[in-house]
C-alpha cells in the first residue's frame, strides 16, 4: 500500500504519547496456563467527534480499555490506513493504553497522510486524497480473541492552494538564496483543489508588501517595480497554468517580489489567494571606475593616478573595476588592455593582475576596456561601458649606485668636495617615465599616491629626517652623476621627533650619520636604496699640558738637566698618531730627548713638524697615541738654548673615496723651555 505506516513497539505501548514499560507478571496472549484471557475491547477516541468541522492535520487519540491485551491498533480515513501499532505480548500488563495518530487531511500522497511535516502535494501529484465534505474516521483494535472498531464521521474543510514553480535561469547570492533571472523565467502554477469545484484558470498578480521591507528571513529588498506581463490570468491545461516572465521589459526589475495566486471556478468566482516570495534580477551591474592598488598599497582610480603620474602605469600594481549589482551579485568580468591606435588587444586580464605581462610603450598607447562584464545570472550591460583614459607603460625601476668610500667610517667634514656622496643615476628600460628634478620623491603607501623624485633620508640622533634640500637633485634620464654635500642639506622635523634636523658645515655637525638615497619615476617604479652610514667630523683633538715642562732650566756644571711632564689628549673618535716633539734653530736630534718612558728617544728639530693629508710626519718626535688620555714624560735637555716643546694629535678619517685624509684635523700646543748653563 502507498505510503503505508508501520509502528512497531516491542515491549511497549504509549500511554498519552509516552512509552510506558511494566513488568511481566506471566500473563500472556490468548488465557493460556496461569493466565487470565483478555478482557471485551471497548474504543474510545479523542481530537474528533461526529459532525467536526477540520482541516489540516488532525490529532487523533484511540484508548482501549485496561486488559484488554491489544496486539494491533489501527486507525482509518474511510478505507485509507493512516497509521497502525503492533504490540509485542511478552512480560506487559497494561493498566491503560492509548495510541496517538497524526492525520494529514490536505495530504496529497498516502506517504504523508500520518505525517505534519508535508501534504506531499506537488505538481506531478497535485489530487487530493480527501475532497471536502464527510469522511470517516475509524479505530480499529485487535486482541488474540476478537476485533472491534469505532467510528465517527467528520467534515473536511481545507482551503483550496495553488502550487507554484519558477523555472528558468537561476543563482544562489553570497548566502545562498536563489534567484532567478537574466533569461525568460516560466512560472507554473498547479491548482490543488480540495473543494470540489472545477478549476478553469489560474490568476497571479502582484502582492509585494511594503511591510515588511524584506523577504522574511533575508536581507532581500521587496522591489515596487512591477513585473511586465502581472497581473495575468491563464487557463489550466493539463492540470497547470503557465505564465512567462519575460526579460525584455524588465530590465529594470532587480529585488524580491511576492506573487499572489488564485484559482478561477467554472462558476467564475475566485479562490482566496496563496503568496509566494521570490528574488528576481534582470538588471545588470552598474560600472563604476576602473581601480588600481598602486604598488599594491594604495588604492585609487586608474583615471585619477594618470593625472598624477603624467599618463604613465607600471607593471606591479593590481588592476580592478568597481562596478555594483543590488541583486544576486556575484559579478564577474575581465579587462582587456588595448592599443589605442588601433584598438587591438594585447593583453586580457583578470581581476587583481597586473601589467606585468604587456610590453613597455611611450604615453598614449594603450587603454583599459572592460568586458563580459555581468553578474552570476549573466545579466550584462547593454554597451561596453567607456574606457579608461590612455596611459604609457613603464615597469622598469631606476637604478642607483654610489662609489663613496668612507662607509662605515670617519668622513672628514672639512674636504669640501672630498666630502659629499657621489651618486649616479639612471632610468632604464625599453621607454622612461623618467625620475623629476630635486628632493620631492615619496614612496607609494596606502594613503598616498607618492610622487616622482629623488627620495633622501639622513638618520641621526635617533630621528630619520626626509630633506628637503638640496634642490639641485638632476632629472632622471639622461643618466646624470650628483654628489650630495651634506652641508647644504636641510629638513623638517618629522612626528614624534623633538630635535630640529641639525646644522652640518665645515665645522660643525659632528655625529653618526645614515643615508638612504632611492629614485622613484612617474610610473612609480622605486629604485633600490643605495644606503651609506659615517661619522661626520669637523673636530680637532683637544691637547693640554697636565703638568708642563716649561720654565727656566740651569745645567748647573752638569752636561744635561731632566724635566718632568704630562700630556693628555682627548677626541670622540680614534687617533691617528699623538706625538710630543722640540724645536729650536739649528738643534741637532739629540739636544733633547724623552728618557722615560723607555726608550730613550731624540726629539729635536730645527722647524716645526706637520702632518700631511695621510697623518704621516717627518722629523724627530715621541709617538704616545696608544697612552695619549695620560702621557707622563722626562724629557732630558742636553743643550743650553730656548727651546718650545710641542704636543700635536690628529683623528683617523678619510675622504669620500675611502683614502685616508686628515686635512684641517690636527691641533697642538706649545710650552717654552730656557736652558740656561
């Protein structure tokens, strides 16, 4: 039998819906040895009584009388089994038993008339089981003796539906509902007729509320555009109605929309109405702009960054369009880059590539066309939209290299030339954007676009300063050579930095000292830094006597007399070379000499000393440098004269091209000694 239920309780019944277990007390079906037989069965039932008007599904309750001892329960509508209980004999001894069915009274389909779930009604199988009107309802109860039924007789009363199906084109939005659209749509509307009057035709009109603003349980707008072709009426051939939806004429539609049906009667009145929500879309995306990450950090539009990039794209930022659909979404499209002269396609790119892959041209050769462009129903522009503005393509970056030989070192700042930063610059590859003249280069980042030039960053003092001078930074290309003089550089103060960028010159300045130097060209292509770091230095070592040998001496009738000293020099830096030296006109080496410490050493000149550009001396000296901070001297004067002692030092430091240079670095001072006979 179709749909037949089947409820199997072994070892218990249901007492008011709930499984009931007892004990066995060695009755058993049918009065066998020790057993008391069954009693009479005597039905009762509930949720229906003669003459009850009901509809939809219907509790049904069947008691049997206490040892009764059933074995099976069945209940009927007229001769439709709903549903039956067997129950197993062994080890029960019920006080009470009742039996709960549901009766589907719309049900369609004998699978669901014990069922609440469904009618089962579909538009294969759209009859009734039950027309309206009288029906009857019968329990049936069986026990090993005998078989009793009770019946009582009710009025079905279920409203007449239709069932309605879209069919056509269809896609599921980012959560998963359906809609339907971009193609014609077929609406199939199946009338399940309960009543009993003959169905001639099917009206669908236009039910869309206002209130609620969306289809109940989504986000989905209702939308007050009317739906070409609704309202219309049908006839009803081979059991349906059918309506079309057709595209052309509701372009416009986009949102949720509810339709009402009803059944037309052969007496030419109107069944009440059955709604149905439904999310339709035959509009198509709305382009918007073409989009570009430049450098992958900044967003922005194509058309916008060509003006500030004087028409030139590179070959590293992600291209995009913006386009927006109020309907299921999904949007899709690809876009072409053309040439302009001709309108040939180079390339046909993807959402999120790049250029990558076209070949560098001068400014002007190509454009961005957007194509298939459409959402997930496939409904799509009427036209191309317009294309992007036209644009040159650079994708390789500026080079920059430096031959400056003090990294790491101690740069004397007092060189002039012989103290700057050589750079040389170049914007290769098939075509140039080309770098602008002076300091205002910024990298891309996500809030800014960054602009064309040369890009400088001295680190100091724990603050990193962008400067803004010098301004004779070259146009890139031609290739071009510049030497940064730090003594003409200058910058703000950057946030979160209380120290003012510091004053560098040929004598002041003094510190460590970091410098980035990158070139950033129209297409905003970023050269690699070229990074130098040094110690400017502008200082002469501080000397000084800590106990001075000058005075008036007397030999005495001795042939030499010794005098005690001690020097100290300081400098942030490291010393070259330290040196304590005499001079006097027409001395010979060993006029004076240092005899402690050992070894003895002849320090007497006839001129001066000086150190050349290398730190080098020539002429007699004592060299201290590696105790310079505290040099203690004897010196032993082995002439009479007058004599000037003389301590000089000088720092290590080099020029730009990594040779040592200690030019305007050295300091010294001077004590006047009189030997007297």
């Amino acid at each position: 039998m179709k749909g037949n239920r089947l409820r199997a309780l072994l070892g218990y019944a249901l007492l008011g819906g709930t499984a009931l277990l007892f004990a066995g007390c060695g009755q058993q079906a049918g009065g066998g040895q020790g057993q008391e037989p069954p009693k009479p069965i005597n039905i009762s039932l509930s949720g229906v009584s003669n003459g009850q008007v009901v509809s939809g599904v219907v509790t049904v309750g069947v008691s049997v009388n206490e040892d009764s001892q059933p074995r099976e329960v069945k209940l009927y509508v007229d001769d439709k089994l709903v549903g039956q209980y067997t129950i197993a004999p062994q080890g029960i001894r019920p006080q009470a038993l009742s039996y709960e069915f549901k009766v589907n009274t719309a049900a369609c389909d004998l699978a669901y008339l014990g069922r609440e779930d469904s009618t089962g009604c579909t538009s294969s199988d759209p009859t009734p089981l039950f027309t309206n009107g009288s029906h009857t309802v019968k329990a049936e109860v069986t026990n090993p003796v005998e078989t009793k039924t009770l019946s009582v007789t009710v009025v079905l009363n279920n409203s007449d539906k239709v069932l309605l199906t879209m069919s056509g084109n269809n896609a599921q939005d980012a959560t998963g509902y359906t809609w339907y659209g971009g193609q014609d749509l077929t609406l199939e509307a199946v009338p399940v007729v309960y009543s009993g009057k003959t169905a001639t035709a099917v009206r669908i009109s236009d039910a869309t509320p206002s209130s609620p603003p969306v289809i109940p349980g989504t986000t989905i707008p209702y939308t007050s555009t009317s739906i070409a072709g609704i309202p219309a009426e049908n006839p009803i051939s081979g059991g349906k109605a059918t309506f079309s939806i057709p595209k052309s004429g509701n372009t416009s539609l986009e949102g949720g929309k509810r339709l009402a049906a009803q059944i037309r009667y052969s007496d030419g009145t109107l069944s009440g109405a059955v709604n149905a929500d439904y999310a339709l879309d035959f509009t198509a995306p709305s382009f918007s702009a073409y989009k570009i990450k430049l450098n992958g950090v900044y967003d922005t539009t194509v058309n916008g960054l060509l003006g500030s990039t004087s028409g030139w794209l590179n070959g590293q930022s992600p291209l995009s369009v913006t386009a927006s659909d109020g309907g299921v979404g999904g949007i899709t499209y690809q876009i072409q880059v053309q040439k302009v002269s001709d309108g040939s396609v180079v390339a046909t790119l993807n959402p999120g590539d790049t250029l990558a892959s076209v070949a560098e041209a001068a400014t002007g050769t190509y454009r961005l066309q957007v194509v298939n462009l459409k959402d997930a129903l496939g409904n799509a522009p009427a036209s191309a939209p317009a294309a992007s503005n036209n644009f040159g393509l650079d994708k390789t970056k500026p080079t920059l290299s430096t031959t400056f030989g003090a990294n790491g070192k101690v740069l004397n700042g007092t060189l002039g030339a012989a103290s700057t930063i050589p750079l040389t610059a170049n914007d290769p590859g098939t075509v140039a954007s080309g770098v602008a003249a002076g300091p205002g280069g910024a990298v891309p980042t996500s809030t800014a676009a960054g602009s064309s030039g040369w890009l400088v960053k001295v680190t100091t003092g724990g603050c990193t300063y962008t400067l803004t001078a010098p301004a004779g930074f070259p146009a890139v290309p031609p290739q071009a050579t510049y030497n940064l003089d730090m003594t003409t550089t200058s910058a703000p103060t950057p946030t979160g930095c209380s120290a003012s960028y510091p004053t560098i010159s040929t004598t002041q300045g003094d510190g460590d000292y970091t410098v980035t130097v990158q070139l950033v060209d129209q297409a905003r292509n970023v050269s690699d830094p070229v990074t130098v770091s040094f110690y400017w230095l502008t200082q002469k070592p501080t000397v000084q006597f800590l106990q001075s040998p000058g005075g008036t001496y007397s030999l005495g009738g001795s042939s030499y007399v010794d005098v005690n000293g001690a020097v100290k020099v300081s400098h942030p830096k490291p010393l070259l070379k330290a040196i304590l030296y005499a001079e006097k006109a027409l001395a010979s080496s060993s006029d004076v000499q240092v005899i402690n410490p050992s070894p003895t050493t002849n320090i007497a000149n006839g001129t001066a000393l000086t150190f050349s550009s290398n730190g080098s001396v020539t002429g007699n000296y004592k060299d201290f440098t590696a105790s310079a901070s505290n040099f203690a001297f004897t010196l032993r004067f082995n002439a009479t004269g007058s004599y000037s002692v003389t301590i000089a030092a000088v720092p290590e430091a080099y020029d730009n091209t990594g040779t040592l240079n200690v030019a305007n670095l050295s300091n010294s001072t001077s004590v006047s000694v009189t030997v007297n006979p």
